[in-house]
C-alpha cells in the first residue's frame, strides 16, 4: 500500500490518496469518488459542483446543488455496479431479465442514500456547505415511467433483486413524456405535459454504443438458400434505432447494483442533407420526428388507429432491443445461441412485452439460423408471464389487419406457432371444438385478432397470478382452458412491496420507532416486525404510536391546505382512497357513503359523529370519460360540503391533486383508514392495499385481491369486511342482477343518487352526472349499489372503532407488525426458486476482503 499525493484543484490543498496494488494495476479506494465519510461527500459535490456543472457555490442555483450531489451519489453507485457486472459475467451467472413497459421508480436521491446507508452523514455534509439536504430531495422531478400498479410493483421488484443480490437487469422503454401531470380545473381533471427530463436526469447514462435496428413495417420475401432451406427476409418500410440508457439500481446496503437499460427511439439517419440541399426542409428531418415518436410519451392514446398502432410500434420496439441486447451479452459471453435460457431468464410483466416470444423464434430463426424445433425448445424455456387481470377486455388483443401492418414477419410466425400448437391440442381435447378455440392464438370474429395472453401462455414455460384469490379464479375464469391444458406451468406470486421505500424513505419517524423496539433487521427480513407485537398492548407504545401518525397527519393537513386550499383537521379520521380512478375500483361507492354522512349531519346536525376527512387521489385515463366523470363528482361533492358550516368540522373532502409516487409517499404515512373497495374478483392484487397496511392504517374491503391474505395475516378482527365474494357477485349476475330494486329499496341510497341527478351537487345542472347516474340504477355492471347497504353498515363499525383510541392503537400496531409476508424480498425469493431458478451472487468491491 502506498500513498499518492495530489492537489486539490478547489481548496489548493494537498490531498492524501490510498491505493492498493491489484495484479500490476493501482486501484483508488475510499477516495473523493467512492468514500462514504462526510468529508469525502462534502468534496466530491464540490467537485461535481465545478468541473460538471461549471458553478462554484456563491453563484451555484439550487438545481445546480441537486445534480452535484446526485453525481456524488452515482459515483458510489457505478462503483458497486461495474464490480456487479464484472462478477455477475466471470461467474456466467444466470441473469433475471424483467420486461416492463412501466417503472415507477418515485425519485431517486433519498432511496439512493438510504441504501447506501449515508442518509445522515450526507445530511452533515450538505448542511456543513450551507445547504438543506431535504431542500435539494424535494427539487427532483420524478421519472415519468409509469401509470400505475404495474409499474409501481416493476420498481418495488428492482429494488428487491438487488437487495437480495440476484443478477438482474430491467428493460423498458426511456418515455421522453410521462403519463401526464393531473390538474383539476373546475373539478375535472386536465392532463398537462409531464416533461420530467427538462431539468436533465443525473441517474441515467447513455449508452450511445449500445444500439439496435428495429425493423416495422414493409412486406417479407420468401426464398430457399444454398443449402435448400426455406428462408424469410423482412423488408421493413421503416428502420427505427433504440438507444440504451441505463440507471443503476442499488440493493439496500449492499454492493450489488443493477441496470434498468431503457430504451429511445432514433432514426438511423437524422437528417436527410439532400433533401435539405433541394429546400424540402420538413422532409429533412421528417424520419426522425416519425422514429422518435416510438419513445416519446407512455400509453398513446389509443382510440385511433394511429394510435394503436404507435402502441404496437412501442411494445415490439422495447423488446426487440431488448432481446439482442440480451442475446449480444450471452455470445459475447462465448457462449452458443442453442444455450441462451441458461444464460437468461425473461419475465414478462402481463402482455405488453408478449410479441417477445415471436420475436425471439424471429431472432432465433432468420439472424442466427436455427431449426424451428430448436428455436422452439430455447424461446419455451425462457419465458416466463405473469397475469395481472381479471379483466376479459384488458386481456390485449390486436386487429389482424393493423398488427400485419406493422409487423408483417410475426404475424407469419405467430400462424406457424399457433397451427403447431393446435396440432397438439387437437389431439389432446379431440372433438372439443370450443376450448381448441379457446386456446388459439388467432381469435375468429367478424375481424380476426391475436390474443397475447395467448401467445404469452403458449410461449412461456411458467404463468403466474399476483395474489392466492387472483390465480385462483385465473385457473377458474379467464385462463380457465389453459390451466385445464397445461396445470404444471401454473402458480402463485402474490405482490409484495418494498420496505425501504415505502416505511424507511416515507415514514422516517415510525421507522425510528419501530427500530428503536425491536432494531434495523426487519428493513431486510420484514418478517421481523411480528416483534412488535408484544407491544400492541404497551400503553405507552400505544401512545408513541400514535403520537407519530399525527405528526404525519399534520404534515399532510399542511401539504392539502397548500395544494388545494382546504383546511383539514388531523385529528379528525383520514379516510383514503388513493389509486387510479377506475370504475370496479369503486370511488363512486366511497362518495355514496360520503353524501350518506352529510345527509345524516344534516338531518340531524347534532348527531355525535365522529369527524372524517375523506381523502381522494388517483388519474383517470384521457379517454376514460367515466373515470373524469367520478372525479368530478368527488370535487363537486366536496366543494358543497367544505363551505357548508353545519356539517364542515366534522366532514371534510379532500382531492389530492397529480397523484404519483413522491404524492404518495406524503399520503400513505397519515392513512388511518385504508379504502380497498373493489368489486370481489375484479382487482388482481393491488400493492396501495400492502402500503397502507405497513404504515399503520386499517382496511375497509372486500375479499378481492390480496385483501384476502391482508385479513388472514393481520386477523379479522383487525379488518373491516364488507360486500359481496367473488362467488356471489358472479351468482348474483347469473340471476339476472337489477340495480334498480336496490336503488328503490334504500332510503339513504336513494336520496344520494337523486341528489346527484337532480344537480344538487352540481350547481343545479342535472344533466352533468346523468351518465354516471344511469348506468348506476340501470346497469351497475361493478354493483356498487348491491354493496352499498353492507359497505356503509361496516363504517359505521368503523367511526365505533376509531372512538376507542387504545383499541385503535392496537389494530393500528398489529397491522404493521404481521405485515412481514408482502415485503417483495419475499415475492422475489419465490420467482427465484420457483420459477426462474437463481441464486444470490454477493458482489465484493475492489479492497474488500
């Protein structure tokens, strides 16, 4: 060991550099770039500060200050990752490759320095320069990857894979446009563009040489080569570039570090310098604006069919790329393309990366020659799907015409997958002409189409659901013909969330709490937090506990009055229903209980109510005009009730404007009540539902989803069931359902409904929710009015229970504590020993022994 001695170019000192002597090679360790002590941090902001932003601090800005210390934070991050790959490749580990069209990873910063366990010594660092760490936390733009639960869950199951040290990497697509930032305007929401790389991305690195042709369009030509083998050659009518861009994602104190590689969209050539010459400007550059719409915005709008198409261009675009840069890694391996699935295994997140499995026989069949059998028997033994719907339309389909159109090539080879396959069903279910219809991927009807979950099922070797009631009725309702057919590829994952994120990161003073109890363990092993438990009856625990929750609550009350100007009452219940805006989601349910309430204040204003703020959040699709609909009820609802002094301290309404990540993170630690209301059989799983839960809030809901598994874990006793099952809903359909009898029949039920329709919430217009009403009363295809007795008789419970602040504080505790099964360590560890059979590869960084 030797010592190197340098000056420093900002503070003219001499710096002192330990190095270590590594086969001929001087390797710096514990440096200004990869140091973990306050000094070391301090110096390499400053560093960043000048030679990467070009500032000194007298003239810095405060996004100057946040990308400084996000580059000191990355170095340390590129350290760990490039040991990673280094390990992960002389070991010819087995890699975790995970396909997602969505990450919704929140920002980076504050998760980044708590897994790298130097929150608080940056915390020192940042206020030794005279700058507020938190101040440069809140500056950061979340990344716009995601919509909703899907890609919330992706980001939870990075965090998970590094954690426990498995080799991975995520594939997606690099949106230059998120989702949409959510306005409400006159009650209605308003989708503004989410620019969230305006201000730049510290955290991604482009990867400009790691970039691959996307071909889309065109016709393909047939012919036998030398050897007399038939042959295709797709001629595209348009080439599209994808560029790799990756972010590291760090497990929580320890050196493994993934890559999430996502993908934009390039022309090959940008600009036409003939045409340009000859003055047709648009045409110039025309190739590139076409090409770079592929990666521009998440979930096109597709109610045209350019933009259906667009959608397709996307889905083939990011796992094409995908794909050849996976199989670039295992050749550049030494490796033979015959032995790809021992190299990867690819997880597909539901069926938007489905074209995958025809994809790869593509790759496999016209780029690198082999037979069908062979590629066949390689594709099958890679791909693996996970369902994440109950929902017969949300099970992708695409137009015959439209996806020939666009992918001429996979359109042939999904006829041959599928005619080979059929061949085996024929045989197997001879004379069962319904379920060999059933199982095609090639969907008859006036217009023919191709079902994904098809493709998906026919091409992967594992299918799993995400909660136990979810692949239960998979086997059951949508899959049914499939799990009939192929029962052995069939399981259970259900969901689970990430701890560091969602209790360490949101929640840092019940985290102190609880640490302080029973230690820091259960942040890695969440199964740990069962010892709490013996102090759910402690009655000074108890007060602690809830001490907490109202210092979140406050903090909210704070954050509400400032974005939307209503002045709430922490103490008062938080009742929350935060996810997307959906109509089996049941937020119209949640109002029908809320106007319940106001009539009854009303009726009688001195009714012994306990005080409630409804608290709403979540985005509607743009083109989901119902969805808009049910928001603007819930503002319209809540504007007449927070201005009417009779019931107003003791009814608030609440809605939470541009629900993401970060919003959640600010809303889920306040929750005292957890709405998971959806129609029985109809939400997956959910993870808001797991969130709440470790946070301390108590749920309302129906068996649906993993609310099953909450209620067995926490107890019943500490759940608050209501509604019909999964069993019931579908008898009640089969007997020919009538909303109308149920409308009739409930005083309270009907007074609400007719207040809606007659625009007594709404100005006096009664045609505004005329739409919403009716299909209510006529068709309540979720049946919110068939639950609407037995949900408001349950709250009532509710308001009982809130009263007994000691009984609270209990359930409240016990909630947390037995929340231990749906950490994603825990989901993760089943992927891998269940389906993709990996084990942890620990990484060491140069100097550790």
């Amino acid at each position: 060991m030797n010592n190197d001695k340098q000056k420093d170019p900002l503070t003219d000192k001499v710096e002192e550099k330990e190095t270590v002597k590594s086969e001929n090679k001087e390797v710096l360790i514990q440096d200004a770039r990869t140091g973990l002590t306050v000094e070391a941090l301090k110096k390499a902001i400053l560093n960043n500060l000048f030679y990467v932003q070009g500032k000194y601090p007298e003239i810095a800005t405060r996004n100057d200050y946040y990308m400084a210390l996000s580059f000191a934070v990355r170095d340390r991050l590129l350290q760990r990752w490039t040991s990673s790959v280094k390990q992960y490749l002389e070991g010819k580990n087995r890699v975790v490759s995970y396909l997602s069209a969505e990450y919704l990873l929140g920002p980076h910063l504050a998760n980044n320095l708590i897994n790298l366990g130097i929150y608080k010594e940056m915390e020192q660092a940042t206020q030794e320069l005279g700058v507020n760490l938190q101040w440069l936390i809140d500056k950061e733009v979340e990344p716009g990857l995601g919509n909703g639960g899907l890609g919330r869950l992706a980001a939870c199951y990075m965090d998970s894979l590094a954690t426990l040290e498995v080799p991975a990497i995520g594939y997606g697509i690099r949106y230059q446009f998120g989702i949409f930032e959510q306005d409400i305007r006159d009650g209605w929401q308003v989708e503004d563009t989410d620019n969230w790389l305006r201000r730049g991305n510290p955290w991604e690195i482009a990867r400009r040489e790691l970039n691959y042709e996307v071909k889309l369009g065109g016709y393909v030509q047939h012919y036998m080569d030398r050897d007399g083998r038939y042959r295709s050659n797709w001629m595209p009518e348009l080439t599209v570039k994808g560029v790799a861009y990756d972010t590291p994602i760090l497990g929580y104190k320890v050196n493994t570090c993934n890559a999430l590689r996502l993908w934009k969209s390039e022309a090959p050539k940008s600009f036409d310098f003939q045409s340009f010459n000859s003055g047709d400007y648009n045409h110039a550059v025309n190739q590139k604006i076409i090409c770079e719409n592929i990666s521009k915005v998440l979930y096109p709008n597709d109610e045209t069919i350019s933009g259906k198409i667009l959608r397709l261009q996307q889905q083939y675009f990011f796992v094409s790329c995908s794909l050849q840069d996976m199989i670039g890694i295992h050749l550049r391996q030494g490796e033979k393309i015959e032995d790809f699935n021992v190299t990867f295994a690819v997880q597909l997140n539901d069926t938007h990366p489905a074209i995958a499995i025809a994809e790869m026989m593509r790759l496999l069949l016209d780029e690198h020659d082999l037979e069908w059998v062979d590629a066949w028997r390689v594709t099958t033994r890679t791909f693996a799907y996970t369902n994440h719907t109950l929902l017969p339309e949300a099970l992708e389909t695409w137009d015959l015409e439209l996806f020939g159109s666009v992918l001429p090539r996979h359109l042939e080879l999904i006829y041959e997958i599928n005619k080979r396959f059929l061949d085996e069903v024929t045989i197997k279910v001879y004379g069962d002409h319904q379920k060999i219809s059933s199982l095609s991927i090639i969907g008859e009807g006036p217009r023919k189409f191709i079902k994904m979950a098809n493709l998906a099922c026919v091409g992967s070797f594992a299918i799993n659901g995400v909660a136990a009631l979810h692949s239960d009725l998979l086997k059951k309702t949508v899959l049914k013909d499939w799990y009939a057919y192929s029962p052995e590829k069939f399981s259970n994952k259900t969901n689970g969330v990430t701890p560091r994120r969602w209790m360490v990161l949101s929640n840092p003073k019940l985290t102190a709490l609880i640490s302080e109890k029973i230690g820091e363990n259960w942040i890695k092993h969440l199964d740990e937090l069962k010892n709490l438990e013996q102090y759910a009856d402690d009655p000074e625990f108890q007060k602690s506990w809830m001490q907490v929750k109202l210092e979140m609550k406050q903090e909210l009350a704070k954050r509400i009055l400032g974005k939307t100007g209503v002045k709430v009452d922490p103490e008062s219940m938080f009742d929350i229903q935060v996810k997307r805006i959906h109509e089996y989601k049941r937020q119209h349910l949640n109002v029908l209980h809320l106007i319940t309430l106001y009539n009854r204040l009303k009726q009688n204003p001195k009714m012994d109510m306990v005080p409630r703020t409804f608290i709403f959040a979540g985005k509607a699709a743009p083109g989901y005009k119902m969805a808009k609909l049910i928001i603007k009820l819930i503002t319209s609802v809540g504007d007449l009730v927070n201005n009417d002094p009779d019931v107003n301290h003791r009814l608030k309404v609440v809605f939470y404007p541009n629900y993401n990540v970060t919003n959640a993170q600010r809303i889920y630690p306040a929750a005292d009540l957890s709405e998971q209301i959806s129609t029985a059989g109809k939400e997956a799983s959910g993870t808001g539902n797991m969130k709440l839960s470790m946070n301390g809030a108590l749920t309302i809901g129906t068996l649906d989803g993993a609310n099953v598994e909450i209620r067995e874990v926490v107890g019943e006793e500490n759940f608050f069931l209501f509604g019909l099952t999964a069993e019931e809903v579908t008898q009640k359909r089969n007997e020919g359902y009538d909303p109308y009898t149920y409308y009739k029949s409930n005083k309270e039920l009907k007074l609400a409904i007719d207040q809606i329709a007659s625009g007594y919430f709404s100005h006096l217009d009664d045609k505004i929710f005329k739409d919403l009403v009716n299909n209510l009363i006529y068709h309540d295809p979720f049946l919110v009015l068939a639950d609407y007795e037995s949900y408001v008789a349950c709250q009532d419970k509710v308001s009982e229970a809130f009263r007994d602040k000691a009984a609270w504080a209990r359930m409240s505790i016990l909630n947390t504590a037995r929340m231990g099964k749906f950490s994603s360590d825990r989901s993760i560890r089943e992927y891998c020993d269940d389906i993709w059979k990996v084990k942890s590869v620990p990484v060491h960084l140069n100097g550790d022994s």
